[in-house]
C-alpha cells in the first residue's frame, strides 16, 4: 500500500470509528431521556436495561454507517485540499478516482459490513428488543394487557396451503374479526377463498360468523356461485396460539426467510401486501449500498472546502446531502408502495439518482 494510500485509509478510519461511536451514544442517550419517566415508573431492572440498548446498537449501526462514511470522506478530503495537497497530487498525474480509490474501496467494505449485520444480526436483536420491551412493561399489568391483548393486521401461512389474512386477533376471548382465507393446490393455485366477518374458537373448532365461500378452477376463475353461513364450523386444525406461533414480521427476517415468504404469498391475489413486501425485500437489498453511492457525491463537496473550519463544514454538507438523500428515498419508497413504479425501482431510485449526481459533478472538477 502507497504511503499516500495509507495516510487516507488512517484519516478516514479514524473519522469513521469516532463518529459511529459519537452517534451511538447520541442515539442511547437521547432515547434513554426521551423514555426515562417510564422507566422510573416501571422501576425497568438495570441489567434489563443493558440488554435492551445492547440490542439497539445493530440498528444504529446500519442507519448511521452511512452518514458517518460521508463524514469521513469530506473530511479527510477537506483537509487535503485546504491544505493543497490534492492540487499537488493532480499536478503529479493522479485523477481524482485515483486520489479518492481508497476511501471508495473503504465504503465497499462498509457498505459489505452494513449488509452482514443488517441480515444477520438486526432481525435477531429486533426480536430480542420487543421482547426485553415486553419484560419490561409487565411490572405494569395494565400495560402487558394493553400491549398484548390485540394483534392487529396477521398473515399467516397455515397448514393444507392456507394463507389467512385476519384484521384483528383478541387474545382474551379467542376471536378473529376481518378473516381472509385462501386455499391453494399443489401448485399454488387458488382453489377457494373463505370470508367472514369473525371466528370464535370454542371446544377445539373454529366457529365462523357471517361465512362466504367461493370456489375457483383450474383456470383461476370464479366457479359456480358462492356459499353463505350464517355460522360454520372450520376444519382448521390450528389453534389460537399455533397462530401467534406462526406469525411472522418482515422486520424479524433475514432476506432468505423474507423472499420465501413472499413466495408463498405471491400466488394470493393480496397484490398490496405482496407489492409492500417486495418493496421492504428490495429496500433492505439495496440499503447497504447507500455507504458507497453517497461517497460518490461527498467526493466532489469536499473538493471545494477551502475554508479553515473543515470539520464543521463537513458536518453541515453531510447533514445536507444526507437529508436530501433520505427524502428521495422515502419518496421512491411510498411510490413503489403505492403500485406508481416497480418495487426495484422504488427501492433503487435514489440510489441511481445520487450514484449519477455524483459522478456528474466529478467528471466537472475532472
């Protein structure tokens, strides 16, 4: 490694490490205060504490890396340039990709990192938290039932290839309300759909109320006319708590558990469930890549800090391209969510917006 290299790789290192951890501490701290009167209420056990905010930091890491390479970068950049060095450096016949190739291979490496922790470790210390939330809260009984007595919007995929979509789940009382079933072949194909307004589960069966049946052939199409009961008893072998088992949360999946989850729902004709999860699978795919594609765009900004605050322009042009970046997103996101582009698209866009702002204004001060 060139010794120019290796100054580069030390200065944007040392930005990185000390802003992830400045942030971290931010980020605890400011949730810390903002939750501290219930957690003197509930009298929350230190060690509990501990495991809770240990659980966070994957989290905080993967929304911060981001931001705190475009500090690295603007600022290790800045310093070179205020002091002169880079015109020195493109005097000697260096392009500012060969100037820059460190810290770009640096943001792939982190951009690799943030992609193993999101899937690996995130899901798991998400579930972790909800339930250390959970252990918290049940010094209180009147929180623990108010937080679990109701489970709102379930998909579930059940046994004999049934994918249920229920409303609402009454833990105290045993009963569904807003109940979808879809029942499919071998193949996927929608062989009935059953609609009922609620199911109470008594005696080991399942009682639906106000009950529709429609049947479908091998084409998809609707066949013969639907049945109506006023109550029916289900072949449903599952329980109330083989459905709390099973329900599953995008945020609890890695991206293995989370595409196979949309496969079994993909044949459901649930087009807006559907249409969110692929936007949620592509979103967590291309996420880690924004580490690498926002450096393109601090390159050219920190080419010109000429002023003698670097450091603090860094952070205010950070916080600038950072808040612009996330707009973009979140905009593409609620477009791939509301069906008006591709979920890879919605997911992608900004990145490929940003990716060609960047190398735009590089190939200017080239």
């Amino acid at each position: 490694m060139r010794i120019l290299d290796r100054y580069i790789l030390n200065s944007m290192l040392r930005v990185f490490v000390g802003c992830i951890l400045i942030f971290l501490m931010l980020y605890v701290i400011i949730d810390l205060f903002s939750h501290l009167d219930e957690i003197l209420k509930q009298r929350v056990n230190l060690n509990l504490l501990f495991a809770y905010y240990l659980n966070f930091l994957p989290f905080i890491f993967v929304q911060i890396a981001p931001l705190a390479c475009l500090l690295g970068c603007l600022y290790t950049l800045g310093i070179l340039n205020r002091n002169n060095e880079v015109v020195a450096m493109r005097t000697a016949g260096l392009s500012i990709f060969q100037i820059a190739k460190t810290i770009i291979i640096f943001a792939c490496l982190i951009s690799i990192l943030v992609f193993l922790v999101n899937d690996k470790f995130v899901p798991q210390s998400e579930m972790s938290k909800q339930e250390i939330k959970s252990q918290m809260k049940r010094s209180s009984e009147e929180s623990k039932e108010k937080s679990q007595a109701i489970i709102t919007n379930l998909s579930i995929y059940g046994l004999r290839n049934r994918l249920f979509f229920i409303n609402k789940f009454i833990l105290p009382e045993n009963r569904m309300e807003g109940i979808t079933i879809l029942e499919q072949d071998n193949l996927a194909n929608l062989r009935k759909k059953i609609v009922a307004s609620y199911g109470i589960y008594e005696d080991g069966l399942w009682h639906f109320h106000e009950c529709v049946t429609y049947f479908f052939d091998e084409e998809n199409r609707l066949k013969g006319e639907p049945a109506y009961f006023s109550v029916q008893l289900m072949d449903i072998t599952e329980s109330p708590q083989d459905f709390l088992k099973q329900r599953q949360s995008p945020e609890f999946m890695s991206l293995t558990q989370l595409s196979d989850y949309i496969l079994k729902l993909s044949m459901s004709r649930a087009e807006t469930v559907v249409r969110n999860l692929r936007v949620d699978f592509y979103q967590r795919l291309f996420m880690p890549l924004t580490s690498l594609v926002i450096i393109f765009v601090g390159i050219p900004f920190a080419l010109i800090i000429r002023r003698r605050a670097t450091g603090l322009s860094s952070l205010g042009i950070a916080i600038m391209v950072g808040f612009l970046y996330y707009v973009v997103n979140a905009v593409s996101i609620a477009f791939g969510k509301t069906g008006l582009i591709s979920p890879i698209l919605a997911a992608s866009l900004s990145h490929i917006i940003f990716l060609a702002f960047g190398l735009y204004l590089i190939q200017e001060f080239s």
